[in-house]
C-alpha cells in the first residue's frame, strides 16, 4: 500500500513540477481519485488535458473530479468497476475522447450526449443494453463510438446497422 501512495505522489508532484498536461495514474491500485491529488493539483488544474486513470479499482468518479479539471481533453478510464458518471461530466465542454471500456456499466451515460466537443467514446465490454442512437446522431463532432462487448438487443444492434455512417460505430457484429 505504502508503495503505491508514493507511485501516486511521485507522479502527481512530476506533473506540477514539470507543468506537465498529462496525469497518468493507471495501475495505481487507486479505488478512488484522492483527495490529497486535488490540493496538490489545485493551481495547475486548468492546464491538465489528459487524464489516464486506467486499470485501477475506481467504483466511481465523483463530481469534484469534474468540476475541478474542466479543461480535460482526453479522459481514459477504462479497466476501472465505475457503474455510473456523475452528471457533471456533461459539463466537460472541452473533452474529445472518453475511454469508459471494461467497466461495469449497465446504463449509458447520457450526459456524454450534450459534450458538443466530443468525438470518440469507448464504452467496449461493459452491461449496457439501450443506446439513445438519436442523442448520439446529434452530437456534432462524434466519429466513433465502440460498443464492443455489451449485451444489445436485436432489435437494436438493427438499428444501429442501419443507421447513417456519419461515424463509425463497432458493435461485436462488425467484420
């Protein structure tokens, strides 16, 4: 345990020192985003972009997260057990890219719908049976959505073959 603390603070205190864009803390057997991370990171929030918090233990993520780094750009979060998103995350205006895959999601986040800026979501090997296909038609800058690995429907895996190729869209039917 003590070890993977100073992984945490190690990486934390490179990205402030080098005014770094990235925080990467995957594989840091984090269960949650600490909150001794956010004081730290207070003052040079606004300049992190990417955000790697894969192949943890997270059950979630909670609105501070959100609220907090509001210029993220890339948010990778997959290989976590998060069921849910706050509903702040729509609020991420500037985020491009957002890798929920191998998660525990049954419910898609619709949030994600109203991040005009979006344009790949990655939501591969989770429970998610509904997809809001015309919330997702909308969206101005998608071009891709993976939905790998989850248990659609028939009726709805039809719909989305049919659907109009403004983007790209996997499903385990694809070739």
């Amino acid at each position: 345990m003590a070890e993977a603390v100073a992984n945490v603070a190690r990486r934390v205190n490179a990205t402030v020192e080098e005014e770094k864009d990235t925080l990467d803390l995957s594989n840091c057997k984090l269960i949650s985003f600490p909150d001794g991370v956010f004081r730290v990171l207070n003052s040079v929030a606004e300049k992190i972009h990417i955000i790697t918090l894969a192949d943890n233990e997270m059950k979630g993520v909670t609105s501070k997260f959100f609220k907090t780094f509001t210029q993220l750009r890339e948010l990778d979060l997959h290989g976590n057990v998060i069921t849910k998103l706050p509903d702040v995350v729509g609020d991420l205006q500037h985020l491009t890219s957002i890798n929920l895959a191998n998660n525990k999601l049954s419910v898609f986040p619709e949030r994600l719908t109203d991040i005009q800026s979006l344009e790949r979501i990655n939501l591969e090997g989770n429970d998610i049976t509904e997809v809001p296909m015309e919330k997702l038609q909308a969206m101005p800058a998608l071009k891709c959505i993976n939905l790998k690995s989850n248990p659609l429907d028939n009726n709805l895996l039809t719909a989305i073959q049919q659907f109009p190729q403004t983007f790209e869209i996997q499903t385990t039917t694809d070739n």
